[in-house]
C-alpha cells in the first residue's frame, strides 16, 4: 500500500481543488464518509466507491435533481463493470433496476413496479427507489447534517444505506434514481473487511432498533433473535423523535408496498435446513450474477441454508428464493 502514502500525497499537491485528509487509524468506510461530510465546503456533496468509473456528464444531472429540491437524495444509474475485463455493461432504460432490501436488511435490486412505470412520463425522468446502493449518490450538505450523517456508532462497513434510505424517506425527503447520470460499478466477489462481518451485524441491529418499529421482529427472526452487543441507540431514536420522523409502517405503505411480510410462515429459523437423506448435506443457495442457484453443500450455521415454510406448505429461502420456484433433480 507504498502508493496511498507519500506518493498519494505527491499527487494530490499537484491536483487543484483536491483535499486529502487522513484519519489517524484505520476507521472503516462509514467513519470515513463522516469526516468527508464534515469537512466538506460545498452544497452538496458526492459520494463514488473508488472501484467505479463515471460516464461524461454523469454528475449535472445529479446536482440539477438536488438544486430542484435539496431534500432529494439523487442517485445515478449504477451499471456493471466486469470484474476480470473491465468491459463497461451498462442497464438498459426500459429494463432499469432500483434498490430494495429484505428482511436481513440487506440490500437487493428489484425491477421498477408497475405502479412506477404507469407514472412516469419518460424514460429519462428520475424514477423514486425505495432503498440506494451504499457508495453512489450526492445528497444536500444541509439536509445530510439534519439527518444527522451516518450512525457514528456504526461499526465499518454495512447497513448505512439503508438507514440513510429509511431516514430519508419517512424524516421529510425522498431517494431518487436520475437515468441521464451514468456510473459503472465493480460488484465484489468477496468481503473486503478480513475478520470484521460483526459489523453489518451490529450496524443492521442498530437500525432495526432504531428505525423499523414493530416491524423490526421480521429482521431479529433472520438472526435467530441473537442481537449481539449493538451499543447505545438512544441518541439516533431522540434524533428520529425530533425530526419528527413518519413510522415504519407509512414507509412500507408508501415507498415500498412491494415489500411482502412473511407473517404466513408457520415455520422460519436457522438450523431448520432442508437434509438429502443419503449424503446429509443441506440445500444451500449460491448467489452469482446470474441469479441465485440452489445445490447441496455441508450443513452449517447460515442464512443460505434458512428455510421457511408458508401456510401453504411451501418451502423456500428466506432471502433470495420469494416468489421462486425451486426444481431439484
């Protein structure tokens, strides 16, 4: 990592309107985000993961959605970049996708309803999203700060999105998709903090404290109701009481009434895999880009390996499989 110091440095004095603040340690994705924002002088200020490749034009459409109402959090198309060529595979317009979640609180792409489309009056007109992907956005500095940044009791990496989607929406503003911004994206194949998943756990209990009401059962269910040590919410929960924030409940009805609530379930957990009698291992789903896919594999402690069963007497995986159906041979 010789080149992010002294020659990192070197570079940035020779770039105008280029500012490079260190932390003093390691804190992570979201901590660092903190600081940007704190430090940032401008109205409005814009978020990129560093594995991204923006198109020409990509950012005056961002900041036209925010100049025609700052309480918009203005997100580009994000397209795939291929992560061993490169190539650049943008979304086609009449097949775009938005951001959603599921009840792991985790962060999915979900097709445009029909409600949407009925409503739009042109393919290049921003489209509403329930939820935005973690790194790509430009938000109104004054309204960023109102919603009080990020959680700063986060834990680096995970679930920020979604808190920043869920305050957004029901604390007075809206997420926005602007289809004439363009912004290439490499999707990981891998988690890039070793030794740190604790922290999307905590950082998801966190906002399911904090943000989800009653509904937050739904999340602790996928979790096996173990919470962990998530810290001290009672700062975030005044903030949320002083913004005078809608409920969770009005968001589901009016943002995301895709959203399906598993109360059908007569059976849910962890540990309750599905068995091959002859070789004992379980069924076990494997997401890639092409879709998820269902094989056998040794039974362990996960959530690709957590069944539900309905009242209907179908059984299907909690986080990618709903509304699927599983052929096995």
């Amino acid at each position: 990592m010789s080149h992010l110091k002294g020659q990192l440095e070197d570079y940035i004095r020779r770039t105008p309107k280029v500012t490079l603040i260190r932390s003093r340690h390691r804190i992570g994705l979201i901590k660092a985000r903190i600081i940007g924002a704190e430090n940032a002088v401008s109205p409005v200020v814009v978020f990129l993961d560093s594995h991204c490749e923006c198109t020409e034009g990509w950012l005056e459409p961002l900041l036209e959605r925010i100049s025609q109402d700052p309480t918009v959090v203005a997100s580009p198309i994000v397209d795939h970049i291929e992560g061993n060529t490169f190539e650049y595979l943008p979304q086609s317009l009449d097949n775009l996708l938005i951001g959603g979640f599921n009840w792991e609180l985790k962060f999915i792409w979900i097709p445009i309803s029909k409600n949407i489309w009925k409503n739009r009056t042109h393919l290049s007109a921003p489209v509403k999203t329930p939820t935005i992907s973690g790194g790509l956005y430009a938000i109104n500095m004054e309204f960023f700060a109102r919603l009080g940044y990020y959680d700063d009791d986060f834990d680096i990496w995970g679930a920020e999105n979604l808190e920043l989607s869920f305050k957004a929406w029901m604390c007075g503003g809206s997420l926005e998709i602007v289809p004439c911004s363009r912004v290439g994206h490499v999707f990981r194949k891998k988690f890039p903090y070793r030794n740190k998943r604790g922290s999307f756990k905590k950082n998801s209990v966190r906002v399911a404290k904090v943000w989800l009401d009653d509904y937050a059962k739904y999340f602790y269910q996928r979790i096996g109701y173990v919470k962990g040590y998530f810290g001290d919410v009672t700062k975030r929960k005044e903030l949320r009481e002083e913004l005078k924030c809608k409920s969770f409940e009005w968001y589901l009805h009016n943002v995301y009434p895709e959203m399906k609530l598993p109360d059908e379930n007569v059976a849910y957990g962890q540990n309750k895999h599905i068995k091959h009698s002859q070789t004992q291992k379980c069924l076990t789903v494997l997401s890639s880009s092409s879709g998820p896919r269902v094989v056998l594999e040794h039974c362990i402690d996960s959530v690709s390996q957590q069944w539900v069963m309905d009242n209907f007497n179908v059984t299907r995986l909690i986080p990618e499989l709903q509304n699927q159906t599983i052929v096995l041979r």
